[in-house]
C-alpha cells in the first residue's frame, strides 16, 4: 500500500523493460481523496468566515440518539460541500463572548470528525 495524507492506496505493481519493479497509485482513489481534502479545506474555511461574522451553526454532528447518518446537516454536492438544517445556531450578539467560543470549539471538534468520517469513506 501507499500512503498520502496518512490514506492508504492500493498500489499496482508491474515490471519495466529492464526487469527492475516499479509501482503506483491507483490515480483515481488519490484524486478522489485530494478533492475530498480540498472540499473540506473550503469547508473549513467558510466555517472561518461564519464565526468572524458572529455566526455558528452548531449542529455538524446528528446526536448519537438520532436516527440517520452522523454528518447528515453536511451534504455533499458536485461542487462541494453544503450545510443545511440551522436550527439551533447562535448569534454571537445573541449568546456573548464566551459560550460563543465553546461553541465554536465544539463545532471545531464535529468538523475534525466529519473530516475524518469523509476521508476514510
């Protein structure tokens, strides 16, 4: 197996004309995981932009006593990654300073596991 990003690929191995065993990636699974990693850096960064503005969904991750899929609020789209259902977000205007950055570092916490829940799909 290869690695990148810490993923690992199947790896074809052949031989070259000299007889010396050369290998690669299987490009569509590394294309694949790096379009994934660039989604959810846009992902990420919009997140950014959101909590600048005073703004927090709150909600990236289904409670663990729901029915559905875990990250079910973070749909992918054909060009990227989309949140929908703000239902329980937070003002920062509305909440103050403080339980607004707890809720920020709990919806950073949800992205790092979706990240990891959508790279090792």
């Amino acid at each position: 197996m290869s690695q990148q990003a810490g993923k690992d690929f199947p790896t074809l191995y052949g031989c070259a004309t000299d007889g010396a065993e050369w290998n690669f990636i299987k490009f569509e699974n590394a294309y694949e995981f790096e379009k994934r990693e660039l989604w959810l850096e846009v992902l990420e960064d919009e997140l950014r932009e959101l909590h600048k503005a005073g703004f927090t969904h709150r909600d990236l991750r289904r409670p663990s006593d729901m029915v559905g899929s875990k990250f079910d609020n973070v749909f992918l789209t054909s060009t990227g990654f989309r949140l929908i259902d703000v239902g329980i977000s937070a003002l920062k205007y509305q909440v103050g300073e403080h339980l607004f950055e707890r809720y920020i570092a709990q919806e950073f916490k949800e992205f790092e596991e979706s990240r990891t829940f959508v790279l090792e799909r």
